[in-house]
C-alpha cells in the first residue's frame, strides 16, 4: 500500500489470488484495507474497464458472477485470467534494457515492524488438505438401450429430468 501511494495516480490494482509462501490470500485483501479501495477477489475474467468503473467476472464454487464496482478497486485474479503467449525476439531484448525500481522500506515511509513475516499479524500454524468429498457413483451395464433406459430412470427418480 505504502508502495502504491508513493506511485501516486494509480486507480487499480492487480494481485494474484494468493502467495506459495504463506498461501493466505491476504496481500489483495490487506492493501485494499490499507488503502480504503474496494475490492473483488477469485477474478476470472476483466470484462469491461473504464476511468471509472470496472466489471469483472468473479469466480465462485457455484459458477460466477458479474460484478461492477468504482475504481480505485484492487482485484485478485485467477491464474486461468490468462493465456501467457511467447514473446518476440525484439519484446525479449528490449525487456533487458528495462529497469525495473526496487524500493527499500525507508524508500516508501514503510514500517518495518509492520512489514514482512515478523511483522504480519496472522501466522499459519497448520496447513492440511481439505475433507474429502464422499460422491456415490452407480455403474449401469447393457445394451445402449438398456443403458439409456436405466439413466433416464436413475435422473427421474432424483428429479434431475
């Protein structure tokens, strides 16, 4: 956030859904916080952007949604918001003349006892998998007919068709 404002003119910030270090999902979240901005996380897809606002699709265990908000906004995106293509051999030399600022936590007014591991305020203590999910499958054997009889059955019977 510190890094943001000294930026200056910035409307919208785009991070990944989560870091591989700590896998918590907060740094969208906590710079949105910092900042006072909106914010839209799991977003698959910019649909529209203007000076003002922006639509987004915003991915959920049922589906999606559509949503708009104001800008400024920070969004965590998907990493399936993107087809990654091969850069050019002139794209490839030319990113070696770039510089790229690095920026110390005197350089933006920054913390440090607020900043990086020792300073977060979360810690994980324990990562597992989730639960496994208990699905039941039926195996329907038989002629193509007899087959498609007994699925059109079995979807009856759960009220599906």
């Amino acid at each position: 956030a510190k890094a943001i404002e000294k930026i200056g003119d910035v409307n919208l910030v785009i991070c990944g859904k989560q870091a591989i270090d700590g896998d918590t999902a907060q740094v969208g979240p906590g710079i949105a916080a910092h900042l006072d901005w909106l914010q839209a996380t799991y977003i698959m897809a910019v649909e529209e952007i203007s000076s003002s606002s922006i639509i987004v699709k915003r991915m959920h265990e049922d589906g999606y949604d559509i949503c708009e908000m104001s800008l400024p906004a920070v969004i965590t995106v998907v990493k399936d918001i993107n087809t990654p293509r091969i850069p050019s051999l002139k794209g490839r030399l030319a990113s070696n003349k770039c510089e790229i600022p690095v920026w110390k936590p005197d350089d933006i007014g920054a913390d440090t006892s607020k900043i990086g591991l020792d300073g977060s305020p979360t810690r994980v203590v324990k990562i597992q998998p989730p639960p496994p999910r208990h699905t039941s499958t039926k195996k329907i054997e038989g002629s193509s007919t007899e087959c498609a009889q007994a699925l059109l059955r079995e979807l009856r019977l759960r009220s599906i068709v």
